[in-house]
C-alpha cells in the first residue's frame, strides 16, 4: 500500500526532501506522491510536521 497526502498539509518540503523513491512532487496547492514510485517505506509518515502523510 502506498501513501497519501491529505488536505492537512503545509506545504514545508520536509517530506519532499525526505523520499528516497523522488515519489512526492510539487502539487497545487499541496504535495503530491506519485503511487507508481512510492517504494512504501514510510519515511515521509515520520517527518512530516503536520501528519497529513496517511496510508491510502
């Protein structure tokens, strides 16, 4: 199961910056994560401030 990122996001890059797959990208006006790439290893879960990274 890959994740999602909810309405709950602020936008901070935490888990851009985090993904080790490049699976999350720029998105309008939240991140996205690219589920064909999404590696589902759950790091973006762990640093994202606001907890809007949730399986999906």
């Amino acid at each position: 199961m890959t994740y999602k990122i909810t309405d709950e996001c602020i936008a901070c890059g935490s888990c851009l910056d985090s993904c080790p797959a490049e699976a999350i990208h720029d998105g309008d006006p939240i991140y996205k994560i690219d589920p064909s790439a999404c590696i589902d290893c759950g790091v973006c879960v762990d640093t994202c401030p606001s907890e809007a990274i949730v399986e999906g």
